[in-house]
C-alpha cells in the first residue's frame, strides 16, 4: 500500500480501542474489527469520516487457523486510498452482521460471499444463493471443498508431466461417478424448489392512484436477445410499470475464483482475459498490477506507456461497441451497431499484430508485457488514434446524439441520483454521468495515468442519456490519452528482469484496481508465499453495477428495463465469473 | 420535448452516405477490390470507406505474424532426410499450461533403461487448450510454437481432438514460412549459443 495513502487513514485503533486493532501480520495492512461492533465501525466511517464508497467486500477462508475472514474496502468518494476491515469468523458457525442498511451496494456482493464462503450476513434482508443454484450442496470456495471432476490441489497435476497420461478428465471420472449427494437424499422423490422464494422477496405497491390492481410478475430472460447473454431480471409488473425487479444471475458461473486459486501466478493472465472478454486488455491490467503490488516490483518506462495505450484503445472499443448495444436495445437494429464494429475490428487488428489474438490478449506480464510492438503498428495505432478515430467518434455523435428517438427513450428515464450512486457502489460511466467525478485514474492513480492531461468526464442527470454522453466523452479523452502516450512512447526492454513461469510471491495481501471500460475492476490476491495464490477474488465492475438496476427501473415501463440494462453496459462473463 | 425530426433526418444522411460509398467504392476500385490480397488489404486500412466485409471462406484475411491458434512441435530436417524433433521432453509447457491440455511421455533407452533428452509420445487436448501461448512462450529449446492454421473443424471430437505425436510435428521450414521474422530471430540466438559452447580452434590448441 503506498505511503500517500497511509496519512490520510483515521486512527480507528485509538477511536475505538476495545473493539479494533491493527492488522499487524506481515504483508498484510487495515483494521480487524469485532464482528460484534462491525456497524458502529463502520458508521462512524460512512458518517464520520466520509468513507461513503464501499467497493469490494469478499472473504477468505484462513483453513489452517479455522477461521473465516471478511475483508471490507472502503473508499471516499471524493478520491483517495482504501481503508481495509476485516471481520474474523469461525467456520462452523459463521456469523457477520450485515452493512446493507448502511451501504446498499453490500446487498449482492454479501450474497456471493455467503454462496460461495459461506458466510452468513445476519440482517441481509435477501440472502440467497446467487452465483450457484439454490440446490448446490457446500460453499465452493471453502479450502476443503473439492469439484466434481477434482484432480489435486495446486496445478501443475502430475498426471500431464512426469506421468503423461493423455485421458480426458471425463474418462477419468466419468459422470454419475463424480457427483456426491448430500445424506439423506433421494433424486427419485426430490421436487426442486419452485421460484416461490425469488418471488416472495420482490416488494409488492400498494397500486396506482388509489385503484386495486393486480400485480404480475414477468421473467425477462435467462435466453432473451436483449439481456445480452444469459441472464435473466424477474419484474414485479403493475400494468406496464415496474414495481420491483430482481436480478438474476450465475447461469455462466464457472468459479473462476476456485480455478484461479487452482492454478499459479501466471496461469490466471489468461483466465482474466475471459472476464469481459470486451475488454482482456484491461483485464490483464488489474491483475498484473495487484500481483506486482505483492512482488514489488514496478514495470519498465516502455511496457508502462504499452499498457497504457493497450487499455485505453480497450476503452474506446468498449464505449464504442457499448453505444452500438445500447442502440440494439433501443430498437435500432445493428445498424449503429455495425458502424461501430468497423472501428472495433481495426482496433483489434491491432491486439492481434501484439498480442497474437483479437479478444483474448493475455498481452500482460509481471512486469511488463509480452511482446514489442511488430514492424509497421505504431504506425497503425497513429493513423487510427488521429485521423480515423476521431472522425468516427464526431460521425457518431452527429448520428445518434440529436436523434429525437433517441432522446425520447433517454431522457430522464433510468434515473440514479447521485447519492444513490455512491450508496450502491456503482463504478465507471453509471457512477460518473450520476454527478460523481470518480474516475481511479485521477482519484488513486496507477501506473503512469498522473502523467497525462485529459479530463475526469462528469454529468449531473444520471438518466440513460448521459451515460450514453459520457462513453462517448470518454472514447474522446482516451484518444487524448493516447496521443500523449504515442508522442512520449520510449523504446527501452518491456520486461523488467527475465521471462519466469513460476514467480515467488511473498506472502502477504494485495487489492489493486483500475478503472476498467465497465467501472472499478478490482483484484484481491492473498498469497501464503507458495506457486499458487491462497485468495484470488475479482471485483467485477458489471456485477455490482447490477445492484443499481431495480432503483434506476422501479416506477418506470418493463420496456425501459431492457434500455436500462443496456446503459449500464454488462457482460455475463463477467458477472457470473 | 418538441420532435422536429431534425436529428432523425440528420442520423439518416449519415446513414445514406454510408450507403452510397459502398457503391462509389466499388465503382472506383473496380473488379480488383474483391478476391485480391490487394483488395482485402484495402478494405482493412485506417483510411478504408466503402465495403468493409471480407466474404469468408471465398476471401480470407491474412494473419498476422504473432497469431496464434493451436500449439505444434517443430523438427529440423536433418540432412538424410531424417527428423530430429526439438523437444527434449523437459515438461516446462506442460506445468505452465494452465487448462493442463499438454501430457508427455518420457523416452527412455530400451538398452539402458535410461531416459533419453526426447518424447515418446506426446499428447495435446485442443478441446481444452486455450490458445494462450505460454507453452510456446517459456519453451527454453524452441520446440513447440503456435501454429496459423485455424481451419481445424473435424466431425468426431473424441476420435480426433486430443493430437498425437505425428499430428503434431511440423517442420522447420513451415515454421519459418509462417513466422519468418521470429524463426530468423531463433535461429541466430540458437547459433550463438552453440558458438560459445564449442571450443574454437584456438582455445582447443
């Protein structure tokens, strides 16, 4: 953690003497909190001392001291470092009070930590599996919990090398053998649950003006065209007005968390890639970064500028391709959507001349990056970032922008307000076009961002409109970025030290983040100082944008959620990870 | 609001003028902009207007030097024609593989028991490898590399989809064609290396 963010940090352990001390293991930096005074602590943060922001919760399953660990981190919204609690726990009987009430961006990210570790937030109002399915037996990323088709702990397996053994894990462990039923169970007199606990948790209205109406709910999804993947939103319907909706998710869950902890270091680059498979670039970002943190080591002058213009020609295809969906969902069918396409295919022309592949770069190293650029690219990067680019960008706006359509079903629909924002953890565009400035470049910056003169985009109406306002703004101050980048680009090594597969770790703990296309895309890897990570959990910026989606519809039409859900700009696999 | 219909006249000149570069484009370009390399090259330019597809499988764009798709070995020819494969079994592709999609078996001397620097067999998964490129990536002896040709498609996966051996081997020569500044690059530091571990004449004297 660096030194400017230390100052800032209040002193909790004086404030509150009996209840939190330091976190004093080596590598490893924040507060304990008791669990019991979890709430008093964390108030006096939110109302004391302006941690409005609570970015990240997840937890970590310390085995072999019994434990359970929820790590909480904190940010004020007007900029600055992260203030980290954690809360210890037993495993058997895991019991954590809820900060729902305090933050309501905690309410999806507490119920992936209860589904996945297990831990039970005692207040949620809605704590439900949400990643896995509601019949799954055990908590996945216990330590002791083991996958179908388990092999051994940590890769690499032995079975591939010295042993050799060609077979598919299907043969291995064919199905049927590879499954194990909870005591006591029947699959012959088993009726799954219905959806009567789904439903039940949706607030019903008290109907409209005074007339008794009925109420219905509608499934949107898990396979409809416009939730751009599988997903699915079950809305509470008055009418056509929404009354309350609830998203649901997990029907892309691989546990990705569980196969990054499987594999070493370096074997998740590529597994970040398949995130938001929009955006690898900036995926690998976060995650070189958060592991470099733990290595201390920084990249060289050359790979720094590389990674720089590598995400923010990811964030002008993404706010680019982003515009085109949230035209689809608007009705315009693929033809904006094709426009854009054209200057994603030669953006991505460019990551596969790098990288060697269009959408799954795993272009990053610790360190720096993988390869220079081949003969003739910069080049290529110039004619885009300033001739075509930014023709494109202008023939955008002039397209769409003063489109009356467009701005019928824009304006004013969707609302967040700027409290609201803040208060359910939203990131990226959705936070900013809310009236918030917070862009991680400028409010905690990484990597080389404090070098570079471009704006912090902001509007103040928070409706479908300005979202759409702000990518475009943004896709224009990435191309600031990137001239910059261009002109001062220095040649040098793009990688410090020598290519390693198996990199040691110190043990330790590290939360790095960026700001990804989608929002705060944020890493948390704790290492126990062997090949593999003990922890490795993604904060994945479209999921908990997602806990904003039934406050921007309630009150409005069922065919504003779909226009909704389009400019808040997800990818399923990165919510269900 | 009022609605002029101003903003939906102005979307759609933007749209008419795409429209009708397509068909300037091809009057200007000619026969020659379709089924060229010259034509496809045009098409994927910064400065391209016009048509921007490419009709697959009729055109097909060239691929960049760096793209990669799935893993191969690579033998040198030796010079009465036998092969002399690359790899000497050491398994770092196998432990950096992070889907685990590459098995090795070790050759050993059928007289001595003992094992030889070669692989025996040699077994890739395509249906689990994920194209990173690690393998290629870390191989100290520039053994395996990533292949172009991404037109794999077969009917039966469990007869054909774990490669073998001989499906993987592929010769020097191909690798320099496909990837001929990276082959060059290879070959220079592999001669420099075998340079300074033979004794010269003078240090041998």
């Amino acid at each position: 953690m660096s030194e400017r963010l230390d100052q800032s940090i209040p002193d909790l352990v004086t404030r509150f003497p009996e209840w939190v001390r330091l976190d004093e293991r080596a590598g490893y930096a924040g507060f304990v909190v008791a669990a019991d005074h979890l709430i008093t602590v964390a108030w006096a943060l939110r109302d004391e001392f302006g941690y409005d922001y609570l970015s990240s919760i997840t937890a970590v399953d310390y085995l072999p001291e019994d434990c359970l660990e929820v790590v909480y981190h904190l940010y004020r919204s007007i900029g600055g470092g992260a203030l980290v609690l954690k809360v210890r726990t037993g495993r058997a009987q895991s019991r954590v009070p809820s900060l729902v009430h305090l933050y309501p961006g905690a309410e999806l990210q507490e119920r992936e930590v209860w589904d996945l570790l297990g831990v039970h937030f005692s207040g949620h109002p809605d704590l439900r599996r949400i990643l896995t399915w509601e019949g799954f037996a055990g908590h996945p990323l216990r330590k002791d919990w083991r996958e179908p088709f388990f092999e051994e702990e940590v890769k690499p397996y032995k079975s591939r090398w010295p042993e050799g053994q060609p077979r598919r894990i299907e043969d291995q462990n064919p199905y049927q053998n590879n499954l194990a039923y909870p005591a006591g169970f029947d699959a012959e007199s088993w009726t799954p649950d219905g959806d009567e606990a789904l439903y039940s948790t949706l607030t019903r209205g008290t109907g409209q003006n005074g007339l008794r109406t009925d109420q219905m709910i509608v499934n949107l999804g898990p396979q409809h065209p416009s939730t751009h993947g599988v997903f699915r939103i079950v809305a509470l319907l008055d009418g056509e007005t929404v009354v309350d909706l609830k998203p649901v998710m997990g029907y892309l869950h691989r546990n990705h968390e569980k196969i990054g902890e499987r594999n070493t270091f370096l074997q998740n680059m590529p597994f970040t890639d398949r995130l938001d498979y929009i955006n690898s670039m900036s995926n690998n970002f976060g995650y070189a970064l958060t592991v470099e943190r733990l290595l201390g080591i920084r990249p060289t002058e050359r790979a720094e500028y590389l990674r720089v213009i590598m995400a923010e020609l990811t964030r002008v295809l993404n706010h680019l391709f982003a515009v085109g969906f949230l035209l689809n969902d608007l009705g315009a069918f693929f033809t904006p959507m094709i426009y854009v396409i054209e200057e994603r295919e030669l953006i991505l022309d460019i990551f596969e001349a790098v990288s060697g592949s269009r959408m799954m770069c795993n272009y990053f190293r610790f360190g720096g990056v993988s390869r220079d650029l081949p003969a003739g690219i910069e080049q290529k990067i110039r004619d885009l970032v300033f001739d075509r680019l930014p023709r494109k960008i202008e023939e955008l706006d002039a397209y769409l922008t003063g489109n009356e359509i467009v701005r019928a079903r824009c304006e004013g629909v969707g609302v967040l307000t700027a409290a609201q924002a803040v208060a359910l953890s939203t990131s990226g565009p959705v936070l900013r076009a809310s009236g918030i400035p917070y862009d991680i470049r400028r409010a905690d910056p990484y990597s080389i961002y404090d070098r570079f003169d471009f704006d912090v985009c902001v509007r103040y109406h928070g409706d479908i409109y300005d979202r759409y306002l702000i990518r475009l703004e943004e896709a224009r101050q990435s191309l600031r970025i990137l001239a910059q980048a261009l002109k001062d680009l220095p040649e040098g090594p793009i990688l410090a030290g020598k290519p390693q597969h198996t990199v040691r770790v110190p043990a330790g703990e590290a939360y790095g983040r960026v700001e990804g296309p989608k929002g705060e895309l944020g890493y948390y890897v704790v290492s126990n100082g062997k090949a593999n990570p003990w922890r490795y959990h993604v904060r994945a910026p479209s999921f908990i944008n997602l806990t904003a989606l039934a406050e921007m519809s309630r009150g409005g039409k069922i065919a504003d959620v779909v226009t909704i859900l389009g400019s808040i700009d997800i990818v399923l696999g990165e919510i269900d990870r | 609001m009022k609605i002029h219909g101003f903003g939906i006249v102005r979307g759609l000149w933007v749209t008419f003028k795409h429209f009708v570069t397509t068909y300037i484009e091809d009057v200007r370009r000619g026969p020659r902009f379709y089924k060229t390399p010259a034509g496809i090259e045009q098409r994927r330019r910064a400065d391209a207007t016009g048509i921007f597809t490419v009709q697959y499988p009729e055109e097909k764009l060239p691929v960049p030097e760096e793209f990669r798709y799935l893993p191969f070995l690579v033998y040198d020819e030796n010079p009465d024609g036998s092969r002399a494969v690359r790899c000497t079994a050491c398994g770092i592709c196998s432990k950096v593989c992070p889907p685990q999609c590459i098995a090795i078996v070790r050759s050993s001397d059928p007289a001595t028991g003992k094992s030889v620097a070669a692989p025996a067999e040699f077994y890739i998964d395509v249906d689990i490898c994920m194209n990173c490129g690690f393998c290629a990536e870390f191989c100290p002896f520039d053994a395996i590399r990533m292949d172009h040709d991404y037109e794999v498609a077969s009917v039966d996966r469990l007869a054909h989809h774990i490669f073998d051996l001989n499906r993987l081997l592929k010769s020097a020569a191909y690798y320099a064609r496909i990837r001929p500044t990276n082959a060059a690059r290879e070959d220079e530091a592999r001669a420099a290396k075998a340079a300074a571990k033979k004794p010269t004449p003078e240090t041998a004297a």
